[in-house]
C-alpha cells in the first residue's frame, strides 16, 4: 500500500476570497449570505468568524448576537468561479488534477516516484508556495493518503493551511482520535445507524469487518466504505445523474403566493434548461414548499410522458400548485412560503424513447431552442416566460454553483452573477432545520490527529 493521492482543501474559500480581493476585511470576521436578511443564514465564514461559534447554517440573527462586529458580504460566486479557475491553473504548475471535487475541493493521483513520500510533501509545500505567490490571503489544508478518501481525510485533521500525510504503517490507528462525523459520508442518519449497531467511535469502526459494514449500510456500499478506510485504491466510480434540480430560500419581498409562484416557475425553467444541455428528458417532477414557522411542508409530485419542454413542465407545475384539494399557495392558514425545490427525476436519453403518436414534439423543440439561443446571444433571461416576471424583477433564484460542477468563468458566469448552490444539505436549502439542530448543540471544535483545532460540520 502507497501514497497514490494529493488531495487539496481551501480552507474557508468563499471568504477567504472575499479577503483576499477586499483587503479591509483581513482583520474581521466575516461571514457570506445568500441575501442581506437576519432571516437567512451564512454560506461560509472565516475562520476568526467560527471562533465567535458560527458556523455553515447559522441564521444571521444569530450570528449577530454570537459576533457583535460580524461582516456579511453578499455572495459573489462569479467572483469564486473565477478564482477556482485561477487556483486550479496554479495547482496544475506543479501537479496534474485527477477529479474536481467541488468548487473548494481538487484530487490529484500520484505517480510513479511522485508516490515517495518525500517527493509528495516536496509537491504539496510547492503548491502551498505557488498559491501564496498569487494570492495573500487564500490558503489550503493538503492531504496525502493511500486513497482520495483518506487523503481528503487528512487534508481536514489539520486546518487552516496544514500539511498531513496517511501513509498505511499509520492507519488506523491515526484516524482514532475522529469523531465518527468527521469522516467523509457519516452523516447524522448514518452515524445513528452505526450507534443503533453498537459502533461508536472511528476505533469501533476500524475494528468492524467488511461484512459488518455491509449490515450497517444495507449493501456493498459498506465494504466500499471499509476498503478505503483500511487504504484501498479502488480507483473512480462512474457517476449516473438521477436528478436534475434547483432549490432557492425566498426573500423578504417574495414570501406571499404571486412570488413563490414565479420562483418556482424559474426554478423549474432553469432545471429546464440544464436538461438539454446534458441531453436528457424527465419523466417525473416533485415539488417542495416549506412555509415559516413550524407549518408542515406542502410536497407534490407529477408523472408524465419524457419531455424536457420548458412549456409542458410548466404545465405540470401549475397543475400541481392548483390542485384544489390542497393548493400551495397561500400555505396552510395563510403561511407564508419561505423555501422552495424543485427536481425533475426519472432521466433519460431521448434517443433510447419510443415516439408520444399524439404528441407535437417538434414545435416545443423550437420554442426551446430559440429561446435558448436568444439568452445565450443577448444575455440570461432576455426572454423569458411571463410566469416569472416577479422573479426576474427581484433578481431571485439566478444561476448557482452546484459544487459538484463549476461552471465555465468565459460563458455561464459572465452571463449572469452566479449565485450559490448547496450539494449539502445543510446549506441554503435546509437553513432552518439546521439552524435548530446548532442552537441545540452548541458548536465544538475537536483537536486533530496533528494538534490543530478544526471546524467540524461546516464549508472551510
């Protein structure tokens, strides 16, 4: 077993680049929102930020009262875009880039000598000098391990700008001193699982066989999960799309029915549009409206013939919203909207599907493809459905960055200031129930395996 992967972390990066281009800010907490609102949450914070205890989800009003001189800067993801680029060009000076994990996130496979571990460390102080050469305030935590998840794992035991290699004389003994959250893909659903099977610390884990893993995750997921624990290469699963989706938290201004309608409408228009650009149909869509206070969410869910028709998914939505046994808007006794989603399910390849004999696809298509080519020309949203005039008006739900695919800074970005997107569900989307688990449990910060304290449960 030998070191095979360089993992690099930017530590708190959405405000560490907000640092980095605003100078003033470099001696302040700070913390990044999706809107200037107390009843939002903040995205990311720096780190003398997350000493005050804010965290990834903590409401605004909140992080007021824990930091009285707290700075909130409006996100700027064309700004972050832009950046990822830059440092992704730095990184690939010294070492070619294998996988992009997220926009904070890279992995890069060692080869052949690059695998001693002298010449690793070598290449990841290099790194760690080329991106201080470009940018002052901008600094990244380095893992070096047997596996990208290891390594990824060693890149968070030592932050901010911390440097820790995993080599297999070290596992697992190394990895005890976790807390079984602090492991990649050990959520609160899953660490209750393992607890529910008697397993309770990374020790415990370490010490189950394979077939006990298995148990506790229902299937080869868990064998998978104690391969990479015990250092196995098991090199890049291909990844199949399931969903397609969008979700936005509703400002101040569109928390009532006529704006959460036009929201929805282009949440579902943008879901739409990536759609064809990845070349698939849906087949199914599901709606999701969480109201404020402690009001039950209103969910809905449609079937339909495979389209990727802006118009007919449209269709289905207002079919859905108008449903008179239970319509959406206004909530239950008049609550207000306060988060919307929408996914579209059931993909497919259109090539694969037997023709609809009653349908017109072709006049659709050509809607589709005009109106695609008209905003590409003259800018996003130049045309646009009139169901979404209130959203277009108040800047609402504009394109994100889903951290699972970084948009090109020469095209997407320049079209529009991309807004943030959340693959954790702790983010924009579930800000309440995770403000609430926070003001619970107060936040900690555990000592990693190399002495340094870490931000758990977070974006650093």
């Amino acid at each position: 077993m030998t070191l095979r992967s360089l993992f690099v972390d930017f530590n708190s990066y959405f405000a560490s680049v907000e640092q980095e281009v605003r100078p003033e800010l470099r001696d302040r907490p700070v913390a990044v929102v999706p809107v200037l609102a107390d009843s939002t949450c903040c995205i990311a914070a720096s780190y003398s930020a997350k000493a005050c205890g804010i965290r990834t989800g903590t409401r605004v009003s909140d992080a007021r009262a824990l930091c009285p001189g707290l700075v909130l800067c409006l996100a700027r993801p064309a700004l972050y875009v832009e950046w990822h680029h830059r440092l992704l060009e730095i990184i690939g000076r010294v070492l070619p880039i294998s996988h992009i994990g997220s926009i904070d996130e890279v992995d890069c496979e060692l080869i052949g000598s690059e695998r001693r571990r002298d010449k690793a460390e070598a290449m990841a102080r290099a790194i760690k000098r080329e991106i201080a050469g470009a940018a002052e305030f901008i600094r990244c935590s380095i893992g070096i391990a047997p596996n990208a998840f290891l390594a990824k794992t060693a890149a968070d035991m030592r932050k901010p700008d911390g440097l820790t290699v995993l080599e297999a004389g070290d596992l697992p003994q190394a990895l005890h001193a976790l807390a079984l959250r602090d492991l990649c893909g050990i959520g609160p659903a899953l660490e209750r699982r393992l607890l529910r099977h008697g397993i309770r610390s990374v020790a415990q884990l370490t010490a189950a066989d394979a077939a006990a893993l298995r148990r506790v995750w229902g299937g080869v997921e868990g064998e998978r999960f104690h391969a990479l624990l015990h250092g196995a290469w098991l090199g890049e699963r291909p990844s199949v799309r399931s969903s397609v989706g969008h979700s936005h938290v509703l400002g101040p201004e569109l928390r009532n029915a006529q704006g959460a309608r036009a929201v929805l409408q282009k949440l579902l228009s943008k879901a739409a549009l990536r759609l064809r650009r990845l070349g698939l149909h849906a087949g199914a869509l599901a709606v999701r409206v969480r109201y404020t206070g402690a009001r039950p969410r209103w969910e809905r869910d449609a079937r339909f013939a495979d389209t990727a028709s802006t118009a007919t998914l449209l269709r289905e939505l207002r079919t859905l919203l108008d449903d008179p046994a239970q319509p959406a808007l206004p909530g239950p006794r008049g609550a207000r909207p306060l988060a919307l989603s929408v996914t579209l399910h059931h993909l497919s390849d259109p090539a694969d599907a037997a023709p609809d004999l009653f349908a017109a696809p072709a006049k659709t298509n050509a809607l589709d493809t005009t109106i695609d080519r008209i905003n590409a020309r003259f800018g996003h949203n130049a045309v646009y459905f009139g169901g979404l005039s209130a959203a277009i008006r108040h800047d609402a739900a504009p394109m994100r960055i889903p951290f699972n695919r970084i948009p090109d800074s020469a095209s997407e970005a320049a079209q529009h200031e991309l807004w943030l997107q959340s693959l954790n569900r702790f983010k924009v989307a579930g800000q309440l129930a995770h403000a609430a688990a926070a003001r619970e449990r107060p936040a900690k910060l555990r000592t990693s395996a190399a002495g340094g304290p870490v931000a758990t449960g977070d974006e650093t």
